[in-house]
C-alpha cells in the first residue's frame, strides 16, 4: 500500500482559501476543463511520501508517527499563493503554497531520521504544499491562475499529523487516515514581571 504523513487541515482556517476556490470552481466549468478538486476532509500538507509499504511496517510507522509528532510543539504556516505541478503553462496539480519554516523543516528531517529503516530511495528538495486540484487533461493555467498567484491566505495552526493510505480510483487518488498524532501543545512564551 502507498502511505505518507501529512499535516492534517481544517479548511475553516483559512476562509479566504474557500472563497478563491468557489471562484476556482466556476472558471472551471465556464473553461469546460475536467478537475477534480480536494474534497475539504482531504486536505492535508505531506511531510514524507513513503511510497509502496509492506502491511508489516504499518505498526513501525504508526509508532514513528508517535515518537516525531512528540518530539514537536503545535505552529502556525502563512499560505499563500496559488501555483502549478509541473509548470502554469503545462499544469496537471493545482495547489497553494505553505510557509517553509524551521518548525516544518525539523518536522520533515525527524521523520527522515527515524525512516531510515524503510531503504527508500531519498526525496527531491522539500516544496510544502496544499494540493487543491488535479486536472485530468493538462492545460495553461497561467491566467486562470493570476489573480490569486501573490494572494495571502491567512495562517493556519498544525496541530495534528495522519498517517495516510493513498489509493488510485480511477483517474485521482483517494486518501484514507489510517492513524493521527498530536503534535506537543504550543509553548506559552513566559510573561515579564517587569511593570512598564
């Protein structure tokens, strides 16, 4: 089965990322292209895409998920931006981009730590992302795309990884959580006892 982590989220968080995709939404039918956008339970920030997994690693990982997501206070990423996989003018994966801070860097870097066990061939440079629609057919999205490719979203607070099982159903992959890990509580910053 092809498993990955993912930072799990709430699209109630980011509201003006709801309002752009209605707006998504209706160009595309006017444009007659074929998308299929992420359903809101299904979207998620991957940390690491395991690939194929044997059904006798699932409970190594479940307790490597637990181990990392204890070792990492809850943070907040900026989103913003709208882009293209692979490129605007040859698109095939429509997505917003997310704030590549240390908290999510340490994140990736842990687990590639305790995932050594696995043997996988080691990923491409880190590009965090929120996949908000796949085309069936690639097309130019350039245009479609420029009134939302500076636009700030808001941030959005990680609390929670899933392990997920990716599952191709006819032309688009279907997610299924198969568990989740609470990050740490945020740290409170101390209070000064200075009086001003």
């Amino acid at each position: 089965m092809r498993l990955f982590y993912a930072l799990k989220i709430d699209l109630e968080d980011v509201p003006e990322i709801k309002n752009s995709l209605r707006k998504l939404k209706k160009d595309a039918v006017a444009k007659e292209w074929e998308f299929k956008f992420t359903p809101p339970e299904n979207l998620h920030i991957t940390l690491n895409f395991l690939g194929d997994v044997n059904d006798s690693d699932v409970k190594k990982l479940c307790e490597v998920g637990q181990t990392v997501a204890a070792l990492h206070p809850s943070f907040s990423l900026k989103i913003s931006g709208f882009d293209a996989f692979p490129e605007l003018q040859h698109a095939r994966v429509i997505w917003a981009g997310v704030q590549n801070k240390k908290n999510l860097q340490a994140l990736y870097e842990d687990f590639e730590k305790e995932l050594s066990f696995l043997n996988r061939a080691p990923e491409n440079a880190y590009v965090p992302h929120l996949t908000l629609a796949r085309l069936r057919n690639p097309h130019s999205v350039k245009n479609f795309l420029s009134p939302f490719l500076r636009k700030s979203f808001g941030s959005i607070e990680c609390k929670e990884i899933g392990l997920y099982k990716s599952e191709l159903r006819g032309l688009y992959p279907h997610y299924e959580l198969i568990q989740s890990f609470n990050l740490k509580p945020a740290e409170e910053k101390p209070v000064s006892d200075q009086v001003f």
